[in-house]
C-alpha cells in the first residue's frame, strides 16, 4: 500500500464523488484541489466554477483566492458572481464544498461566530462568504473537514450554512429548493452520508486503521450506521502521483 | 404579499427606489472630464457618515490607493458593505473608519489566514453589523441598479444568516413558493478599479467582473482609478468592450499596479509576501502602527507605497507570476 497523509487520502476520498460530466462549485484548499484531481484522472469533463465568476478553467497551480487570475486560467468564461450564483439557483451547479467551524447532525454549519452576543462576539469568523448561497443552490453539499468533537457538534451556536436544518422534510418548508442538500461528509477518519428519512448523518465508511468507536468519540453528537459499513479505499498509486506532481507540486493543501 | 418572517438586522441604506430616482434625476450625464487625483476625489466625493461600496473581489482588482487615501484623511463612521471583502476589509479595519457593517465575508484573506486586527475591531462592539451573503449582497445591488426597491432570493431562508440579517420572506403571488426578499442596497460612493478608463469615465475590465456592473450603476457617486487612461476615440472604436459608461462615473484617476498588492487580470498577481506581513504585523499592535505610518500614513500617493515596497522590481516580478512565466526572474 502506498504511503500517504490524511489530506491526500480525504482529498483522493472527495475526488472520487465527483462523476464525469458534473458541475462543481469549489473554494480554494483541499475543494479545489479534490475537483482538479477528479479532473486529471475519471471526470475530464468536471466544470469546475469559482464563485467570483471563473467559469471552467484549467486550474494551473492551487489558487490562492476563489477570485484571482489562477480561476480563469484557460477558463471558458470570465463571468460574474451573480451568474455563477444564479446558475446554480437554476439547478444546474451538481456539487460543492464547504466547511466551518462548527457542524451538526442535520449538516448545518457555522462560520460565523462563537457567543451569544451577535454585536458583540466573542470570536467572529468571517461569515457566510457564498457558502450560504453554494449550499442552497448545489443539488449535494460535502464537507470536508477533520473530525473533532469540537467541531462535530450537537447543536450549532449559530447557522450560517443550511444543511437539512432540523431533518424531515424541514428544509423545503423553509422555502430552499426540494431535492437539494448535504449529501456527505468526508473526515479523516470516515465518510457520512444523511439517512434518507431522518436526515441524521449517518457512516457508511470507514478509512483504513480507524474504528466505529473513533468516529463516535470524536464527534458530539449520536451518530447513525449504515447497515453495511464499508472500507473508504485508500488512494491509489495513481492518484497520489497526479495529486503531488501536478495538482498540487508545492504541497500548498497536502503539506498541511 | 404577506411578510411571513423579518430578519432583525438593521437596514443601513434608504431601500426607496422613489428617493434614488430624485437623485438619480439630478446626476450630471455631461460628456466632461472627470480626470482628478485620488486625494481630490476622496476628499470632495466622501463624506464622513457615507455608506461606501467597493468593487472587485477582497485582494481582486481593488482601488488600494483609495483605500489608503480613506485613512490618511481620517474619514470616520462610514457605512461598509463588507461583501467579498478581504485585503479591503483589512486596510478600512486598520483606520477603524467604518461603524456600521453589512456582512457577507469580513477578516479573512482566504486561503492566507485571517486578519487578527480585523477580528479584534469586529470583536469590540464598536461595529453594527447585519448579516447577508455574498450572492445576497450582489441581489441588493442589482435591485438598485434596476431601479426597484427589492429583489427575490432562494437561500437564507432557514438559517441565523437570515435572522441576522434585513430580509423578509414572503409566498410568490404566482407559485405560492416561499422566497425571502432583500432590500436594494444604493450605496452613497463606490470605489473601483478598472484596467482602462477614457477621462469622461467610460470604463474597460477584464477578467471576472463580480458584482461591479450593479454596484456602479446603482451608487449615487462613482470614484473609478484605472491602470492606464485611454483615448475616447479608443474607447467609441469598440464600444462592445465598454463596462461602465462615463454617467455612472464622478472621478477618475490614472493609478498604475492601482490594485497592488492585489492581484490585477492579466497585469500583475498579488504581492503573497508582502501580504503575508500585513497578517504577521497585526499580531504586534506597536509594530503594527509603524507598518501603517510607513505604507499608509507616511505616504504622499499611491506610487510611494508601491516603491517602499520594491518598486519596478518588484512590479515585473508580480508580472511574470501573472503570466506564469516561471524561471525569468527570480
């Protein structure tokens, strides 16, 4: 088996969802860098779109910002935030990535702060960023993100993300488009997908030489198993090798 | 139409379409010379109290010789649209000129980190804030720039980013589909970078465009820098590349690597070194306020800050990362 890290393995992990043929919405880091391996290896034809407006680049080295030149690198189209946005409001952005501070059990997300004061926190992130608008507009939302019962928590100090709110059917009674949602969640240690029903996240998979028991304990919440959990694949030869070598050579998202 | 829900974040701008069409009927659309320094422009456009707008995206083709001007002339309690907002947010947080805030992204620099001074003003109380998103901020200008009052989105709905926030949700009269509705966001000056403006302000951008087209049109004062002046017989030559045209625009000003240390389109890439100190100078406030007196405060223009910090050298260096031309010159 090859040697690897846990950043190649939850990005070799991400890559893999995305199907030839598929839309993307990334940011910059370990999205960007799953998109332009799925790229190079199953999906040549992944359009991957940036939200300040670049629409299918050959992404030439890791961008540093979703908006700098390296998004329109060979693009299609040098476009606009409000048509990226309203592209994907029309149904047709398949997939993005998001992450943030603090995670529920429905998918929701926060980054934007900790404490109850909202004109006065007590840490302030940055906010919603697109991620608000990428997460109700995209057919499935991932996340990919270490797995610590800090982050992977009961209840969320303040939603900044819609993930399926408060499970059931309560997404689309707010008004954000039926069939649309989180669709899994990608750690270090395992992959998690939503219980069709309940809209609990739930594992389906595990990455070799971790336990049940280690996901359970590092996240804050019950969490719900899939009948049949599996081995999450570790990467192949092949995918570490375009991941170092062209994805990303400077180790900019691999050498965290 | 019913309001169903109300967020509860203060609506910092006069949404009345009515109110900005009185303004807008008494804009000059004169084919003069709107030619000006940045000091002149900022000084006579910007008023303390203004609610600003700035276009490109946080370290993207942003007007910085603006930005610095804001705080060398001490402007104070400034409306802010932090949308997209990074480097730009970065620089307003270091002169604490602003007091109210619409927030869609604030403190970060993306993938470099986030601004410890930012977050310490953000974290202070001194700044009111109301919560939107980036793509809900673009719906509010492009409700200004179409002259109405409001505009239909899908998404907030459900989450503390639309109870924070200043949108309503209401049933479609059509569908009956839920939607939350943002109010149009007329901004009092907007500050935008170009790559090439003629002196009545017809403007010329490439690369992606953000949400700039609705924030011009629909700011009642426009203050355009440009990497170089171009001739109006250039500009009527081929008017299909036009963007902005000379009556959205109330001053222009020729300012060359205007975006530094942001990237500029096919000009220059951003300057990751010097904006790698920016991040690690914050963390120590008395080295901080030096950093400030020596790229800002101390600084006559635009250009003594670009030569403080490597100058032409440095310049052709950020060209060649822009292009990708690896190798030419270390």
């Amino acid at each position: 088996m090859a040697d690897y890290n846990v950043m190649e393995m939850m990005i070799c992990s991400a890559a893999r969802e995305l199907e030839d043929g598929a839309c993307v919405g990334v940011g910059t880091g370990a999205p960007c860098a799953a998109a332009m391996l799925a790229q190079k290896t199953k999906s040549p034809n992944l359009t991957i779109i940036f939200e300040a407006g670049g629409v299918a680049p050959l992404v030439p080295e890791m961008p540093i910002s979703v908006g700098d030149s390296r998004t329109t690198w060979k693009a299609c189209m040098a476009s606009t935030m409000p048509d990226v946005m309203e592209t994907g409001c029309r149904g047709m952005l398949d997939y993005t990535f998001l992450g943030g501070a603090e995670i529920d059990m429905y998918g929701n997300l926060n980054s934007t702060r900790i404490g109850s004061d909202h004109q006065k926190p007590k840490v302030r992130f940055p906010g919603s960023g697109g991620a608000n608008d990428f997460a109700s507009f995209a057919w499935r939302m991932m996340v990919l993100t270490p797995q610590d019962s800090k982050r992977f928590v009961e209840k969320c100090t303040y939603i900044t993300t819609p993930g399926w709110i408060k499970g059931g059917n309560s997404r689309a009674e707010c008004g954000l488009a039926p069939g649309a949602g989180p669709y899994k969640i990608i750690t270090n240690m395992a992959v998690m997908d939503f219980e069709p029903e309940s809209k609990r996240m739930r594992i389906i998979a595990l990455n070799h030489g971790y336990a049940l028991k280690d996901v359970q304990e590092n996240c804050g919440f019950e969490l719900l198993k899939a009948e049949k959990i599996v081995e999450n694949p570790p990467p192949t030869e092949q995918e570490l090798a375009i991941l170092r070598e062209e994805v990303d050579p400077y180790r900019y998202v691999i050498g965290r | 139409m019913d309001v169903i829900e109300k967020g509860v974040g203060r609506i910092f701008t006069d949404p009345d379409a009515n109110n900005a069409r009185e303004y807008f009927r008494h804009k000059s659309r004169a084919l003069v010379s709107k030619l000006t320094t940045v000091k002149e422009a900022v000084s006579e456009l910007i008023k303390d109290g203004d609610y600003i707008s700035i276009g490109g995206f946080g370290a993207n083709r942003i007007a910085t010789s603006a930005l610095h001007e804001i705080l060398r002339q001490k402007k104070k309690n400034l409306g802010l649209a932090g949308h997209t907002a990074t480097h730009d947010f970065q620089v307003l947080s270091a002169g604490k000129v602003f007091n109210r805030l619409d927030i869609a992204y604030i403190i970060g620099l993306e993938a470099r980190g986030l601004s410890p001074n930012a977050r310490a003003y953000m974290q202070s109380g001194e700044v009111e804030v109301s919560e939107w998103t980036n793509y809900t901020l673009s719906v509010r200008y492009k409700a200004a720039a179409a002259g109405v009052s409001f505009h239909p989105i899908r998404n907030m709905m459900g989450t503390d980013t639309f109870k924070f926030s200043g949108a309503v949700t209401v049933n479609c009269p059509f569908t009956g589909q839920k939607y939350a509705l943002v109010p149009a966001l007329y901004s009092d000056v907007a500050l935008i970078h170009v790559h090439e403006a003629d002196i009545y302000g017809n403007c010329r951008m490439r690369g992606i465009i953000m949400s700039d087209l609705d924030i011009v049109r629909s700011s009642k004062k426009v203050i355009v820098t440009c990497e170089r002046l171009i001739p109006n017989d250039e500009i009527r030559r081929e008017p299909t590349q036009t963007l902005i045209p000379y009556y959205c625009v109330d001053a222009v000003c020729e300012v060359p690597y205007g975006s530094y240390p942001g990237n500029m389109y096919q000009e220059y890439f951003s300057d990751e070194e010097h904006l790698r100190e920016w991040l690690k100078v914050e963390k120590d406030p008395e080295a901080f306020q030096k950093f400030l007196d020596k790229n800002i405060y101390s600084c006559q223009d635009h250009f003594e800050y670009v030569e403080r910090n490597g100058g032409i050298r440095k310049m052709q260096m950020l060209r060649q990362k822009e292009w990708l031309f690896r190798g030419a010159r270390q």
